[in-house]
C-alpha cells in the first residue's frame, strides 16, 4: 500500500513538534517540550562515590548537581546472594543508564544493565566477562502465541551476525517488519553501541556517552520509511544534526531529507496549527454533514456519531451507512491525531443490517491499520456500542497542552448565572436568621449582578421587604460565574 507521506519537524529552542502528512491530511502529531525532555536512558560514563552496605545500594557522580543512586539489585540481575561492597568499590569508573529521573530531593536511579531501543528490536550490549550476557534473544511478552514466538525467534537467528556477543530483545513491532527493516535496526544499535563503546576510551568520568533520541531523531528511526517521500525540517542547525544522524544509521533516507525556507511556516503551508486547534475540540464536522462528538475521560473516551440535518425517511437507511462509514474513517485519524489510549467506547448511529454493521466495523478495522499503536476492536454489543482498546504510548495532545479550567473545574459546565442568584437569595435568608445584621452586601461576578438588577431585581426587593434590611450590590470583575461573597456589615 504506497502512500504519499511526508515527515514535518517543526524546531523552536522551547518544543519540537512533529506531523506526519498522509494524503495531504495530518494524521499523527507529536510534541516534545525542551523542558519535560527527562534523562531516562541515558547512559554515563559515572564514578562510584559512597557504597553503602548497610542499604546494599551507591552513590553515584554523573556530573547533574545531585549524585544518583543504585541498588544492588540494579547491578547483577539473577543473583540474590549478591553483596554490593564486592562489586563496587569508592572512587570506580563504571557505565550506567538512567531508569529513573531525578524527581524534587532524589537523585536519579541508575542501573548497570544497559538497553538501547531500537524500532523493533532492543540491544542488550556484552557485559565484560559475564557469561550471562553472551549472545541471547528473548521475545516481547506481548508476543503471546508460542509459534509466533518461535518463527520470530528464528529469523532473528537467522539474522544475527555470527560474531554478535550481545542480546537481543523482540518488541511486539517486530512481528510486521520485513528482514530488511530487521536488519537496519541490528546495525542502527550495533553502530549506536560501537560509538559508546568508543567515546568511553577518550572521556573521563563522570560524562555523558549516549543521549536518548530527541523526539525528531526518534521519529526518523521509527516513522520515516520506504513510503515516506519527503521529510522537511524548519531549523538549519537541526537540519545539520539530523542530516549526521541518519547518514550514520539510515542512509537510505538521506535523500528525502530537506530543509524548508521560505515566507510560509512549515506548519503553515498544510494547515497544521489548525488542525491542533480542532484536535483539541469536543466535535468533529463530518463531509456528509454529521458529526462526531469525543469525550475524553479519565478512564476512557467515549465517540458518539451523529447525523447532520434532519433526512427525510426515504434515503435514511443509505444516509445513516455511509455517515457510520465516513466516520469509521475519522475515528481512526482522531485517535492517531489525539494520541487517545487505553478504553475506547464507540457508539455509531443504529444500523438496521448485520452487513452494513460488519463492512462498518471492517472500515474501521482497515484504517487503523496504519496506526502504529496495537489496537483491538470488538464486534457490535447487545446495545450497538463498538468498544476497542488502543495502546497508550505517550501522553495524548490534550494532556500534553491542555489543563483543567479553572472556572469548571473539568466537569465541562458551570452553574448559570440564575442558578447562582438563587443560591445567594437562599444563603442571605439563613444568615439573616442566625447572624441579624445591619445590612448585606452581595458581591459577585457581572452577569450576576446584571440579573440581580433585571430579571431577577423583583425577588430581590420581596426578600429585602421580607428581612426588613437593605441589600446593596457590587460587581467584581475577576469573579468567576459561581463565585460570590455575602459581607454583613
């Protein structure tokens, strides 16, 4: 299936942002923010400081301001009987990778197993003389099928060069990649692994050997492919960088690599920044006319789809198959544009015919095809909902750039301004009971004030005739809608 796909990189010194273009559509983003960018698996070369054998664990220099730290379980993998003071001793030079940030007092949590990711496949280099680290290759627990574990394992073998002393882990992508792909990822962590290897001999300790990918390399090694025709970056210096990179490890994609100049911003020239708008919106305008409404909680999503304007009863059987179609298709790009994950509860308008039902759920089947999170979709339910799960990976776009508002506190609505005139008219009767004052003050947002001197001015003036005290009114314009303050004076 040949698609026109074409990578965007978008580069600012605060945030990279990727989009990926397919049929001229964006189909996935991706943002990483300078800032949130951590240092898990990362890998040093460090200096033992303090072993501690009391708490069997070591301080450990880095060179970050505070030292990090190591268990010994963190050191050998499959021996309890191991003592910390007999594999370490003060002042060592050791390799470590990060598996933890550093998070407010704690420094980070190392280990000295180290892996380096691959797009299918994980390299776990040689570790000096243990015999444990000889050649192995172990499958992806997601792999559950014991023959599919076999045949992947297989060709793995097959694979490997015969003077390959290090492991090799199967993640579940593998399954679908050809040999070729395979075999890029084996020399992409050969050649990853040979260059740590090196820069060890010429730097001193505590300094950084390897740096987890940013977020434009990452998706080189694990976006960009044969159907990918363009890759375009805004940033010179970046382009520079990335040009390095893929010379190094995928040379096939050098010539898709190009730098965009010109008026228009990258992300301008397809519309991106528009789309991100819309991605973060509850609904989603269909072609036919419908549309879909997708609520994202914190246990799950739920999409509704709905017909547009109202269709006459002749054509509605037709109308209401080809808008479920239609919006099979525009779930699938929604899920992969939002990053949605986890529990996915789909209600498409009710269809009369099983066969309609089944090409609708077939539709949807096909489109995430190209989605490269795992998903799993169930038939029709007893009630026509659709449920699926799709895997989560990163964070999605809204817990990426949006936050809770304030004034709804999340629930979605707030009390309306008549709602909140009555809540006041009912508090100042139960203070006047308990507290007697001279008078009352009410201060509350603008539109509140507005009803209490309009619509709502009669009830006011009963219950000011009825307490036999005067009600004076203020408006605060940094007030939210439900917030209001009742001054006795």
């Amino acid at each position: 299936m040949h698609m026109n796909e074409e990578i965007l990189i978008n580069i600012t010194p605060q945030e990279t942002r990727v989009a990926l273009i397919q049929q001229g559509a964006v189909q996935e983003l991706q943002i990483e923010r300078t800032r949130q960018r951590g240092i898990v698996g990362n890998i040093y070369l460090a200096k033992v400081v303090r072993v501690l054998p009391g708490m069997q664990s070591a301080f450990i220099e880095i060179g970050l301001e505070r030292t990090a730290f190591m268990h010994v379980a963190d050191i050998t993998q499959n021996n309890p009987q191991a003592q910390i003071e007999k594999l370490l001793f003060e002042g060592q030079t050791i390799l470590v990778q990060v598996l933890k940030d550093p998070l407010g007092t704690k420094g980070a949590r190392l280990t000295t197993q180290l892996s380096i990711a691959g797009r299918n496949l994980v390299y776990l280099p040689p570790a000096g003389s243990d015999p444990a680290s000889e050649k192995y290759i172990g499958v992806s627990q997601r792999i559950d099928q014991p023959e599919e574990r076999e045949a992947i394992k297989t060709r793995l073998t097959n694979l490997m060069p015969s003077d390959e002393k290090g492991g090799i882990i199967v993640r579940t992508s593998a399954q679908d990649a050809s040999d070729t792909e395979l075999q890029h990822d084996m020399q992409y962590l050969r050649t990853t692994w040979e260059n740590i290897h090196e820069s060890m001999r010429h730097n001193a300790a505590p300094s950084l050997l390897y740096q987890d990918l940013s977020l434009a390399e990452r998706v080189l090694r694990d976006v960009a492919g044969e159907e990918t025709t363009q890759i375009r970056v805004d940033s010179a210096e970046y382009f520079e960088k990335l040009k390095a990179f893929t010379n190094l490890y995928m040379p096939n994609l050098l010539g898709k690599l190009s730098l965009h100049r010109g008026e228009r911003t990258l992300f301008n020239l397809f519309d991106v920044d528009e789309e991100i708008n819309k991605a973060l919106g509850r609904r989603v305008d269909l072609k036919s006319g419908g549309y879909l409404m997708i609520d994202q909680t914190e246990s799950m999503t739920t999409i509704d789809v709905n017909t547009g304007s109202y269709v006459g009863a002749r054509n509605l059987y037709d109308t209401v198959y080809k808008t479920n179609l239609e919006a099979a298709q525009a779930i699938a790009r929604q899920l992969r544009l939002r990053n949605l994950g986890g529990i996915i509860i789909i209600d498409f308008i009710d269809m009369i015919g099983k066969d309609h039902q089944e090409s609708v759920l077939h539709e949807l089947k096909r489109n995430l095809g190209r989605d490269h999170a795992r998903t799993s979709i169930s038939d029709f339910s007893a009630l026509g909902l659709v449920e699926m799960t799709r895997k989560r990976t990163r964070e999605s776009l809204a817990h990426i750039t949006c936050e809770p508002c304030t004034s709804c506190m999340g629930k979605g609505e707030i009390k309306t301004a008549q709602t909140v005139c009555y809540e006041i008219l009912r508090e100042i009767v139960r203070e006047h009971r308990q507290f007697n004052p001279r008078e009352f003050r009410i201060v509350a947002s603008p539109d509140v004030i507005d009803l209490f001197l309009e619509e709502e001015s009669q009830f006011l003036a009963q219950l000011g005739d009825f307490i036999a005290k005067p009600i004076k009114l203020q408006a605060e314009a940094t007030f939210r809608q439900e917030q209001y303050d009742i001054v006795l004076s």
